[in-house]
C-alpha cells in the first residue's frame, strides 16, 4: 500500500512541476512579444505624427502659394513693380533706354 501512495505523489509532484515551469515560460515568452508591441506601438505613432507634419507643412505651403499667386496678379500699382520700373530706367533698361 506504500508503493502506491509514493507513486501517485511522485506523480501529483511532477506534475504541479510542470505546470509551473510551464506558467513560467509562458509569462518569459509573453515579456518579450510585449516589449516588441511596445516597440511596434512607437513607431506607428512616431510614424502618424511624422505624416500629421508633413499635411501641415504642405498645407501651409500650398496657402502661401495661393495667396502669393493671388496678391501679385499684374498689380501696376504695386510699390515692388513701381521700384523696379524706376530702377529699370535709371540703369537704362526702360521702355527707351537710349532717351
């Protein structure tokens, strides 16, 4: 009756020993997939702030195009177009330079 008894510890024993080696390696296996989400979670949002920028910054450079295509549209009275008509004539690059 004493073989028994000792064969069915020896059984429970080894058996709640594998259980926690297995509980164990799953929680070592899981630190590792978790650290690699980690990571993984970093770069997609690194990489979304990244894209969020450049739309700003083509947004911002498509308005200064527009309002730089839309302020200058053959202004004679411009102060810019009246010194560089007053320059052109003085350096003898008018509308008559030999005058």
């Amino acid at each position: 009756m004493n073989a028994p008894a000792i064969t069915i510890v020896l059984i429970a024993a080894l058996f709640l020993i594998s259980i926690n080696d297995a509980y164990v390696l799953k929680q070592s296996s899981n630190t590792p997939l978790e650290i690699q989400m980690y990571e993984y979670l970093q770069v997609v949002k690194q990489e979304n702030l990244i894209s969020q920028r450049r739309k700003q910054l083509e947004k911002k450079l498509l308005q200064r195009v527009n309002e730089k295509s839309t302020s200058n549209d053959n202004d004679d009275d411009d102060d810019d177009f009246g010194r560089l008509l007053v320059r052109r004539k003085v350096v003898g690059l008018g509308d008559n330079p030999f005058k």
